[in-house]
C-alpha cells in the first residue's frame, strides 16, 4: 500500500510551463524585501513583495505544489502582520523571509529536475517562519496521506 504524496499530484509540464515566471516573480518580491529591509519605511517596497507574492501563491496552486504553496501563505502572513504592524520586522523574521524566498527558487528547481515534488523538504522552513511569528509548527506529518481503505479491508478478514 502506496501512501498518497504530492508526489503523485504533480503535473510536471503545468510547473515547467510557468516555472520561468514563477522565478522571476518570487525574484522580484525578494528583491522588494530587501529595499523594505534596508530602510523599514518604505511601506510601499513591503506592499509590492506582498502582491508579488500573492501571486507566486496562486500559481503555485494552479500546478498544486501544495507545499510551495504553504510556504508562500506563511510568508503572505507574515508580510501582512509587519505591513499592519501588528508583527515587527525582527532579524529572525526577515532572515525566515529570505530564506524561504530562496528555498522556494531552489525547490522549484528540484521539481523540475526531478519531476517530483518532496514537500516535507519545505516543512523546517515553514515552520522557521511559524517560529518568527510565534506559531505553532506545522507536524512533520502534515503532508502525509495514506489510503487506509486497504488495512481496514485487511483488518475486516483478519476477525
């Protein structure tokens, strides 16, 4: 019995369609990151990482790269707190930030080249993030699916 994964859910032409832009994009919210980090009053940079986002976040689940998709949501989160100022934008959030806008790149990349997706990579990094904004991580677990029809069908024969 096969354990239901994103892997199973990719479609690998959908992510080597829109992986080119999808990079751009996440480059460019990072690059709008580092101006608001640089000087933390330019609201407008933090703004336009955030809609830039949004849209790394969308088409991250048209292909379903749920959890690249994940990962963007958390950031969208945490962008938005520091943006209404109800989260400052502390060294451990931009640092999980940057991070993860790097990560993304790198795990878009990973699934292109392998035609897979392994989304309990992402976990430690989304959970870097939960931990900046004091959340609650998401289980190692959380990406796992099993289809337990099988071992109920198994467990019925065995009484």
């Amino acid at each position: 019995m096969q354990p239901k994964t994103e892997l199973r859910k990719i479609n690998i032409t959908s992510v080597n369609v829109v992986k080119d832009e999808l990079v751009a994009t996440i480059d460019n919210a990072a690059s709008h990151l580092d101006k608001f980090a640089a000087d933390t009053s330019q609201k407008q940079a933090l703004e336009q990482s955030l809609a830039a986002l949004r849209q790394v976040s969308g088409v991250l689940q048209m292909v379903q790269l749920q959890a690249a998709e994940l990962l963007a949501q958390e950031k969208i989160k945490a962008l938005t707190e520091v943006l209404e100022e109800r989260q400052s934008a502390s060294e451990e959030l931009m640092e999980a930030l940057g991070t993860g806008f790097y990560v993304m790149g790198r795990y878009l990349d990973f699934v292109q080249s392998r035609a897979i997706a392994r989304p309990e990579l992402l976990i430690p990094y989304i959970n870097n993030l939960r931990a900046a904004r004091s959340q609650p991580p998401v289980p190692e677990s959380h990406f796992f699916r099993c289809n337990l029809e099988g071992l109920c069908l198994v467990q019925g024969l065995l009484r």
